[in-house]
C-alpha cells in the first residue's frame, strides 16, 4: 500500500511541475452532496467540504454513510487536492485516506488530459476507492482502476472518446475494461448530441461475492443528450439512452435518464444540482437482474 501511494504522489508531484505555468485562479472555497439508492436497499451518502488556494492546492473532508436493512457503516475521508486547466492541458487530482467501518484505505484519483492539437487530447485517469457494497465495506475490500483516455474529433461535429485499462481489487480480481463513446453533434446551439456508448469487461476471477463481478460483460446503448442556457441565469443538461447489456451469455435491455441544472461557465459562483436513474449493471458494486439504481448530486464552488 506504501508503494502505491509513494508513486501516485509521485506521479501528482510531477504532473504539478508540468502545470506550474499556468494561470492564476482565486482561492474558494466548496461543498457538495451525493446520496443513491439502489434495487438491492443499498443507501450511500457523502458530504464533502474544500479549499483551494490560488495555487491550485486545497484540502478536502468528507463523511460517509452506507446503510442498508440491519446494516450501517459510517466513515470519514481527508485528502489534498490539486486543480489546473490551462489551453494545454487540464488536471484534477486527490489523495489522502478514509476510515470506513474500522478499516483504513489510502484513497486517490487522478484525471490528466493533455491537448497534443486541436481536436485531439490523451490523458490518464487513476482512482483508488474502496468497494461500496455491504460485503466490501465488512471486508474492507478496495479496488485501484487505472485507464488511458483518449478523444479525436474526426470532423467538427464528430468525435470518438476511448477509455482502456484495468480494475485492480484487493481480493485477487484483475478487471481489464474497454468503454468507447462515438458522438455526433446534432445543434450546437442547444448542445444537442446523438450518441453511441459501448463497456466491456472481463473479471480474472469471477463471481465474488464482496460485488458484482461475472466473467464478461458487454453493453452498446444509444442516446440522446442536450445542454443550453435557460432564460440566462444557469444551463439545463439532460441526456436519455438505451441499449443491450449482456451478462455471461444472458442479454437484457438498460436505458439511463439524467437531468440536470447549473451555473453558466463564466458565473463566478459555479453550482450544479442533478438526478440520474439506470438499471445498468454497476461498475463495482451490488447485484445485476431486474438492478435499479437512482443518485442526486449537487456542488458549489465560491471564490474569494
């Protein structure tokens, strides 16, 4: 675990020197919620608290809350964190430690975008989080996912988005992943977008029980999403899509609905609020057949 964390600072140091040309921002200060609810009476809460100097460097605390029928677990997170975009290259990045239900977790992330030329960007995303279900949580499992990114716009209104790497879990499971999406824009004025979003996975050693792991999975949805301004006081975002999802040979239809409301990109105060709903098996926890799952989220970011 040591190692892990000397290199992923190591990595954010790094990036940081990279970035230190960068523009100035004005500190702030920021809040934000997330709560879910899933088919299986899984319930997740988590509210977080930020400051971010001028530099780009901040500190993060949060607390969580997992409960489920005759089950609860609770825990608390502090991490540094360190932010930048420039017209080069953008970055977000954390690192720090959970204490969730007696057990200790070194928890991190890390999105890197480099722009090489117009149209074009490679960058890394890194999260390191334990795994959210009951048996996880009692069996203090935890996963490191690693991935290189890469978006080419072929045309001004076309553009491909790549994800490919691996989820690491602590319980002797390799998932390699595959996730694509190919865009298409319809109306740049109301941000309109037909999409194409394909996932594809495979686990080294299948059907754990601390969270939903079959030996394949692949799944091709197709949707539409929009983001534009509403009466020029803050920007609607939606997006619907449907698809096929199949599971060790079994094939079942998904679809996912998300809306949400914000500020508009130059507001000096930047806040979100939104709502998502899918019945697509999740990423690293809970069950799939007949899988529900519903989220609410909002921030805000205050500079000063």
């Amino acid at each position: 675990m040591m190692m892990r964390k000397t290199i992923f600072w190591g990595a954010l140091t790094a990036f940081a020197g990279l970035l230190s040309g960068a523009a100035v921002h004005a500190q702030s200060v920021s809040g934000s919620f997330f709560a879910s609810e899933d088919s299986d009476d899984f319930r997740e809460s988590k509210q977080t608290v930020g400051y971010t100097a001028s530099s780009g460097w901040g500190l993060r605390a949060g607390a969580m809350r997992y409960t489920s029928p005759a089950w609860a677990a609770s825990g608390q997170m502090l991490a540094g964190t360190f932010q930048r975009t420039d017209d080069r290259r953008t970055m977000d990045a954390y690192l720090g430690a959970a204490r969730v239900a007696g057990f200790d977790y070194v928890v991190g992330g890390l999105d890197y975008m480099e722009h090489l030329r117009p149209g074009t960007s490679l960058g890394v995303s890194v999260e390191r989080d334990l795994v959210n279900s009951v048996r996880g949580i009692d069996t203090g499992t935890h996963f490191t996912a690693l991935a290189l990114v890469l978006d080419h716009a072929f045309s001004q209104r076309f553009n491909v988005g790549v994800a490919a790497g691996t989820a690491l879990f602590s319980n002797d499971n390799n998932r390699p992943i595959l996730r694509t999406r190919w865009n298409y824009s319809l109306n740049e004025d109301y941000g309109l977008n037909l999409f194409l979003k394909t996932r594809n996975y495979h686990n080294t050693n299948p059907y754990r029980r601390e969270y939903f792991s079959p030996d394949r999975l692949s799944e091709v949805s197709a949707g539409l999403s929009a983001r534009f301004a509403v009466a020029q006081a803050a920007v609607l975002s939606a997006s619907v899509d449907a698809g096929q999802q199949r599971i060790d040979g079994a094939s079942e239809p998904i679809w996912r609905v998300a809306v949400g409301l914000g500020a508009r990109r130059n507001d000096r105060v930047q806040w979100f609020v939104g709502v998502e709903a899918s019945d697509a098996a999740p990423l690293f926890s809970g069950q799939a057949g007949s899988y529900r799952y519903t989220s609410a989220t909002a921030r805000v970011t205050v500079p000063f």
